[in-house]
C-alpha cells in the first residue's frame, strides 16, 4: 500500500480514486505537473514536493565529504506549473494521462509570412490516431539503414509517397483496443490492435 505518507517518484501525473461512502459512485482526483516528480500519499491527502536541495545524483547511504564541491538540486528561483483534476469515474475515463501530456508537451507555434506555392490552411494535421486511449508519443524520420535513410537535403519526396518514418503509439488505459492511424498529408490510413498498455513501434 503506497498511501502510507512515504516519499515516492512519480512522473508527470498522480491520481487517487476511491468510491463514495454515500452512494457508491467512483471518483477521483489526479495532479499532474510539469517540473515535479516527487509525491507522497496519505490516506486521502497528496504532498507534491516542490523543493528539495540535495547534491544533484546523491545516492544513500553515500555521505558527501564535506572539503568536496558539489552541485546541488533545486537551487534558485523555482517554477512549474500543476493541475487539479476531479473527476467521476476512473482516471482511464478522466483522460489524465492525456491532460498531462497536453500540460507536458504544450505545441510549439511557427509564425509564417511568405508562401511562394499558394497560402497554408487554417488547420491542418500530420498524425491523427484515434480513439483517445491511443497516443502517438513519437513520430520522426528514420535514421539508420535498417528503417531507411531519409534525404540528405531533408526535403520530402516531391512525387507524393511518404518519408520513412518512425512511428510510436501506445494504449494509455489499460484496455484491448484497435486504432485507426491516419497520415492525411499522403492519405494513409492503417489500424492496428493493441493490448492493455501495450506499447508498439
């Protein structure tokens, strides 16, 4: 039981659910931030750690030698960023996983003034993959021999067909799932079936 007020890691996101007294119904809370990766649980209360100053890697039961320099962690002026998110039902049904990872990976904006081949449309997307419980974590260009060699001038082909790519998805909630992944810029579709949280490339 891990809700005993010991210090543990986390990663970007915790949740605590339980069931009602009153009436039976599910609930919950997850936290998720975007710089703190300690928490600690008791009972119905969480603790996000937001400071701690130890020598940056220190391993217990090392002791530091004190006529040594050392770095040390949380040093300065701290900022982050944290979410309360109550909910009904499981955190599966919540989408925290998915919230964090909006929190986490905010999109980065390009301001373009100059188009010579014509104007770009108001949305567009490179990676569509549904249902939600599926996220692409990461697609890049290929890089070594096996997964093919991407052009040396980094332009895509001009004759339609799709750079090789590299692909990752994986299932967030726990669930057997089929995808749909769609690439609508070279009108790829594909599905895929997933099991509980299994991870493919």
């Amino acid at each position: 039981d891990f809700a005993n007020g010991d210090e543990l890691p986390m990663q970007s996101w915790i949740d605590i659910s339980g069931t009602s007294r009153d009436n039976e119904a599910r609930y919950g809370l997850s936290i998720f931030n975007d710089a703190k990766h300690s928490v600690d649980v008791y009972i119905r209360d969480i603790g996000l750690t937001v400071l701690r100053s130890p020598v940056y890697a220190h391993h217990i039961p090392d002791q530091p030698v004190p006529e040594r320099e050392y770095r040390f962690m949380d040093q300065g002026q701290q900022r982050f960023t944290y979410v309360l998110l109550p909910h009904a039902g499981s955190w599966e049904d919540a989408g925290t996983v998915r919230h964090a990872a909006e929190l986490n990976q905010a999109p980065t904006t390009l301001v373009g003034t100059y188009h010579p081949d014509g104007s770009l449309p108001p949305s567009a997307s490179f990676l569509e993959v549904e249902p939600a419980n599926v996220v692409g974590t990461v697609l890049k260009r290929a890089e070594d021999a096996a997964d093919g060699v991407p052009p040396a001038d980094g332009v895509p082909p001009t004759d339609g067909a799709a750079p090789d790519l590299v692909l990752r998805l994986v299932e967030m909630n726990r669930k057997a799932t089929r995808a749909t992944v769609r690439f609508p810029q070279w009108d790829r579709t594909f599905t895929l079936d997933f099991g509980p949280a299994e991870i493919k490339t």
